[in-house]
C-alpha cells in the first residue's frame, strides 16, 4: 500500500516493524459531548484503512484511548477543562459525563459501520504508565517541576516541529482565541505532563504521584496507552488534522524522548469536513449528529456513503443538499445490487481479477472514491449475478456499507410485496425476482420524491421489455 504521511510530506510505500504485522493507534474522542459528524468523518476513513490492511492481509492491533481527564478546550494546556465543563452543564459528575458520551460514541460507531478497535482504553485507566513515563522523562533532564506542574522542555530537542516549519505550526497556535501564556514554562512549545496546580482547583479525578496529588496532562495519555498496548514501535498513528499539531507533535517529542529511539514513522491524518461557509465547530452553527441525521430521515450508512466518495486529504463540504446526493446514490446502488439474481456459480478468475484490481487501486493513498467506481464497475462486469454478488460483498468488507444485507432485505421486501396482501404494497407479475424488486424499487423512489430515480427504473424496465402499471395498492407488471 502506498499511503501519505504527513510526517515526511509524502506518499509512502507503507512498511511496518514486524513484517505482516500493524500496531495502529488512533486518537479517541473525548467525552464530553455527542460527537459531531465531523468527527466521526476522521473515524469512518480510519476504518476504513484499518479494513483496507486487513483486507491486504496484515494482522492489525488497532488501539484507541478514550480521553476522560484532562483535555483543555483551546488543546494547547490552556482554557477549559472539557470534561469539567460538560459536568457543570448537566450537573452531573466527570464520572457519568464520560460513560454516558462514551456509549453515545459507540452507539454511533455502530450506526456508521465503525468498527470498535482491538483495544479501547479510558485514560483514567493508565495513570500509572503516565507516572512511569514521566519519572524517566524527569530524570534524564527532558522534563522540569515548575509551579507545582511537571513540564516537558521542548527545548531539549533537535527537531521540534514535525508536520510543517516552524512559522506554520506556530500560526497553528497564534490564531487561537483566548490563549494565556503560562508563565511556568521556560519556552514557548514546553507543555504540561502533570498537573498538581491548575486553575481548576475543583477538579474531580486526581491520583498520587511522585510530584503530588493531580492529574495528568492531555499529550501523555496516548503516548502511555500506545506503548502499553502497540509496544515501543508504533507503525501508523492516525487523527484528525487539527490533531497534528500540537497533539501529536507532543507526543513525539514526549515518547521519542522517553525511548530514545525513533517511535512511529507512519502519520496518518484526515481533514476537515467544513460547510460551505467554513470549518463546522460544535460552537457553531446547527449541532450536527448521528441522532439529527435519523431525526430528519437519513440512514446513517448515507453520511458514510458521502464521506467515502470523497478522499480523506480533501476538505470535505457538508450539505444537506450534498448528503441528499449521496443518499439518492446509495438507495439507486442498493436497488441495483437487490435486482442481482443470487444464483449459479462464482467465476473465481473474474472475482480474482476484480479483487486485485481493487487492492491496487484502493491501495493508492486510500482512494476510496475508486472503491466506490469500483462497485459500479463490478454491477457491469461481464459475469454473472453470483459472481457480481461475490466481488460486492468482498468489497464491502472494506466499505463496510452493509451492501448484500441492504439488498437482501429489499429483495426480501419485494417477495413479500409479491405475495398478494403481504404488506401495504402487492406486486403481481410474472414471478421474477429481478423485476420486483426493479418495480418495488421504483415504488420506494416514488415514495421518497425521487421521480427521477423513478423514472429511471421505468425505463430500465422498458428497455428490458417490461411494462408496469400503478394499480391500487400496487402494481402489476408483464412482458410485452
Ligand atoms: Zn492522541
């Protein structure tokens, strides 16, 4: 696979530590509120590598921390504490803030086809493996006790700055609101690796340490919870872009520093999904989740559907209008894939082709717009239904679009629909599986206010020889 990384700024034939093997780690929502579809934009694609690699034939131990404590909201180590702020706006405690929106995420994971990582770890479940890091960190000098907090000095470092030069990392920072410098710090990149003094002197969770009683810093806790579960080599490290910098440039720094060899070569990061105005912010503008996406009609798997179609290094432009679109395409793909006859043999060599096919041209930087060309190309393989059956459901194994489940469920619908009062809709016909579901389907699209989709189907029919005609409470179709 050949993959960018924002590390070296280029595509990379991806290689990992141990052959055959990836230690993957992603960095975990925190819980604090309902995550935005945005956010989950960075989870879907890294599902979808994930999936990719194990489609390729790589054993993947895929990690997530699950950020509980000590997140600030400006992400530098200043602002608020997101965890104490979602408590004090539903008067509740950090402790059923953090399980609540953790099941909330997951509820949602489930609805897009994100598949839970091999490791998800709390990282309040961790502290000691932050204390064991951070004691070595002060003891070979690349960490200072200032104030009360344990520093980490950036100035220790050859090489800082990772993801970009110097003057545009720290734009990174200068454009951020309300940013107060902390005077503790002895240079300006330095960042706090335990708190014993903060300003937020009601903070719930604190733990002993060797520096007092308080709680670690935000960076820590994915360099702590990827050692412990991926090892000392970590070979692909995915976030989201506003990750970069100075999340993941601190967690270099801080686990580079604490193993004294190079820690992970590969950074994977996915851009924004802005809407036509600018970037979408949970302070912004409507509050966009999975839970309004049902509320006003859509089928979660259509937001994924949008966001494959697009690739990951490419700011993404919501709107209703663009999910509309992509929504209609995933119905019209489903009807398509439900009007496919599973029956006869799978043709191994054309299956074959079609599979090698799709792993180099997906394996290019995760080109998940070609694997969605990839499906339509299959539906007009030269083959038969089972075979195209066959190649789809491969593919889904890395779309991850419940395709043939879709499709079966309409195919389904439609035999019911065919059984004379076996539902709201009665199809009669000639006893054909492939042209009921073509009719139930251009009923579904009438139904929706799709006239055009509905049209379409028609003239498929037509051209097929077949005519319909709307009866009540149905329709009846025959051969002309
Ligand atoms: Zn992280």
């Amino acid at each position: 696979m050949y993959l960018y990384n924002s590390a070296t700024h280029k595509k990379e034939e991806f290689k990992t530590h141990t052959p055959g093997r990836v230690e993957m780690y992603t960095c975990g929502p925190t819980v604090y509120h309902f995550a935005h579809i945005g956010n989950l934009r960075s989870y879907i694609m890294e599902d979808v590598l994930e999936k990719y690699l194990r489609f390729a034939g790589y054993d993947v131990n895929r990690v997530m921390n699950i950020t509980d404590v000590g997140h600030l909201s400006s992400d530098a180590d200043t602002g608020e504490d997101k965890m104490l702020k979602g408590a004090k706006r539903e008067n509740k405690t950090v402790m059923d803030i953090a399980k609540f929106y953790t099941d909330a995420f997951f509820d949602d994971c489930r609805k897009l086809n994100i598949k839970t990582p091999d490791v998800v770890q709390p990282a309040t479940g961790c502290i000691d493996e932050y204390i064991k890091i951070i004691s070595k960190l002060v003891d070979t000098g690349y960490a200072y006790l200032a104030g009360g907090n344990v520093y980490f000095d950036s100035s220790k470092l050859e090489r800082y700055y990772i993801f970009n030069d110097h003057d545009e990392e720290d734009l990174a920072v200068g454009v951020r609101e309300g940013v107060e410098e902390d005077s503790n710090k002895r240079n300006k990149n330095d960042f706090v690796l335990w708190f014993t003094k903060s300003k937020f002197e009601d903070q719930a969770l604190k733990w002993d340490s060797p520096w007092g009683v308080g709680y670690p810093g935000w960076h820590i806790e994915c360099s702590g919870i990827s050692m412990k579960y991926n090892g000392e080599y970590l070979d692909l490290h995915c976030g989201g872009v506003d990750n970069a910098f100075p999340h993941h440039t601190n967690e270099i720094a801080q686990s580079e520093s604490y193993l004294g060899h190079p820690w992970c070569p590969h950074w994977f990061h996915v851009h924004h999904l802005n809407d036509p105005a600018g970037k979408m912010s949970k302070s912004k503008g409507e509050f966009l989740t999975v839970s309004l996406l049902e509320e006003k009609g859509y089928d979660p798997l259509a937001y994924r559907w949008f966001c494959l179609q697009s690739h990951y290094r490419k700011t993404l432009v919501f709107s209703w209008e663009n999910l509309d679109n992509a929504a209609a395409a995933y119905t019209k793909l489903l009807n398509r894939i439900a009007a496919l006859k599973p029956e006869g043999d799978v043709d191994t060599a054309v299956f074959d082709e079609y599979r090698e096919k799709f792993l180099q041209q997906v394996g290019n930087d995760l080109n998940t717009s070609m694997a969605v060309t990839a499906v339509f190309d299959a539906l007009k393989a030269k083959t038969n239904d089972a075979t195209k059956l066959a190649i789809i459901g491969e593919f889904d194994k890395v779309l991850s679009m419940s395709l043939l489940e879709k499709a079966a469920a309409l195919r389904e619908k439609a035999a019911q629909a065919v059984q004379s009062g076996g539902g709201d809709y009665v199809i009669t016909g000639e006893g054909d599986p492939e042209i009921d579901a073509k009719v139930l389907a251009r009923y579904e699209a009438k139904k929706a206010r799709n006239f055009a989709e509905a049209d379409r189907i028609r003239d498929e029919l037509k051209a097929q020889g077949i005519e319909v005609t709307d009866v009540k409470g149905g329709a009846s179709w025959k051969r002309i």
